[in-house]
C-alpha cells in the first residue's frame, strides 16, 4: 500500500469512527428538543417545534440541581486529593531509591489490579464515623483512583532532568519549596490526564456512592438519572434531555484538558 493510500486508508477510517460517536449523540441531543410524537421516530430530522421546555422538566422534576451540586463537590475533591496526594507520592517513589521504594511502588501498581472490598471499607468508615457522609465517599474514591494516579505521575517524573532539583537545591530551596515551585508547574499534561480520568470516573460513580450514601438528599447524578429514568421512562424526550444535562459538564471539561492528555499518557507509559 503506498503512502497516499495509506492516508486515505486511515482517513475513511477516522470519519467511520467519528460517525459511529456522533450519529447516537445528535439523536439524543436533537430527541431532547422534540416532542413526544416526533420522538419516538429516532431519527435525525430537526424538530418541528423545538421544545426547550423538556429541560426545565428535567431540572424540577428530576431535582438535577441537588444531584449536580453533590456531584461538583464529590468529584471536584475528589480531584483535588488524587491530585496532591498522587503528585507528592509519584515525586518521592521517583527521586529516591531503594527496595523500600520499588515495594511501595509495587503496591500501589497492585492497586490498580485489586478490586475494593466494601465490607472492610464500610466498617472501616462506620468505625471513623464517616459512613454516610461526603468525606467518606471522597476518601475512598481518592484512595480507589490514586494508584492510577501515581503510576502516570511518576513516568512523568522521571522525565524530568534531576538537574533541576539540583538547581533547586543549590539556591537553597527546600524539599516542600522544590516540589510545589519546580516541579509541580511542570506536571501540567499529566495533572489534566488524572483530572480528565478522575473527573468522569468520580462523576458517574454509582455502586460506591450506592454503598457508602444512605441519605436520598446526598445523591449524584446518577442517582438522579436513575431515579428519573425509572419514572419517565416512556418519554424519550425526557430521558435525552436528562442524560444530555448529566453528560454536558464532562464534556466540557475533556474539551478544556484535552490536548494535554496524549502527552501526559505518553510520559506515564513510556518513561513508567
């Protein structure tokens, strides 16, 4: 095959794959502007009328705006503590030695394989006195997606040149100093691929959440769509605008993040 073929080889490709992903999502985005009756056609065909009104149901009737606000403070500390947590721990298993730290590093790798046991895990909270409540869902997703996070981060360490803890060093920067003035600002791509990664998996979090919150009024989204869904389930109109609603935030976060992503991906495997 020569080089020109191969080009357009892969170019049909591409265009075959994107339309696989964006023919189901016009459906839904265009089927959460319909009607009732046009909606059940499933078709591509712009909307008679278009009823924006079918979002303002969704919003009151499906209580969109509490499950919203659990779910920005469940993923969004989420985030933020695989973030520190996973950037400290990747930039110490990185610059140091010893068959201490490859053991640590081990572990942690194990808990990418390892599922959780929730039994422990709920008794464990029940004796903190967390069962039930935000911090213990937090804590256990950050510690459920930091060996994810550390295993990208210290590829990404490693690529960095020990000259510059050296310089550091030499100008009289201490260990907390180097770290959140050196080398912290340089883990951007690999920071935006965890916060892309931690964000959709913290966000559509739904067994956890199941085991750990009780308490209807704490609920997340998926809890929320699920609810939604169970009642409204008939009316496709509905359930689009709902699932659009539930899938908006992330996609505007992946479209902020994404061109740091290949290169965050590519240091935590190559240099891993």
């Amino acid at each position: 095959m020569s080089k020109k073929s191969g080009i357009w080889f892969r170019t049909i490709l591409a265009i075959i794959g994107s339309l696989i992903i964006l023919i189901p999502l016009l459906l839904v985005i265009l089927g959460s502007l319909k009607s009732s009756a046009e909606v059940v056609k499933l078709d591509l065909r712009l909307p008679n009328e278009w009823m924006c009104s079918n979002y303002q149901t969704v919003f009151v009737e499906g209580k969109l705006l509490n499950g919203l606000k659990n779910s920005l403070l469940v993923t969004g500390s989420t985030v933020l503590l695989t973030v520190i947590a996973g950037s400290m721990t990747a930039y110490f298993l990185s610059r140091r030695q010893g068959r201490g730290v490859r053991a640590l590093f081990f572990m942690f790798f194990a808990g990418l394989i390892a599922p959780p046991s929730m039994i422990p895990t709920i008794k464990l909270l029940q004796t903190l006195h967390i069962s039930g409540e935000f911090i213990g869902l937090i804590l256990f997703l950050t510690a459920l997606y930091l060996p994810l996070a550390i295993f990208i981060m210290s590829g990404f360490v490693r690529s960095l040149p020990r000259e510059l803890d050296e310089a550091a060093t030499i100008d009289g920067a201490g260990s907390f100093l180097l770290f959140t003035r050196v080398i912290f600002p340089l883990l951007k791509p690999s920071i935006a691929t965890i916060t892309v990664f931690v964000s959709i998996y913290a966000w559509n979090d739904f067994l956890n959440t199941l085991y750990i919150i009780s308490d209807s009024n704490k609920w997340t989204l998926p809890f929320s769509v699920y609810n939604f869904v169970s009642q409204y389930g008939t009316e496709w109109q509905y359930v689009f605008a709902d699932l659009l609603a539930v899938m908006l935030p992330m996609l505007i976060v992946y479209l902020f993040l994404q061109r740091y992503i290949i290169e965050g991906m590519t240091a935590g495997s190559v240099k891993g």
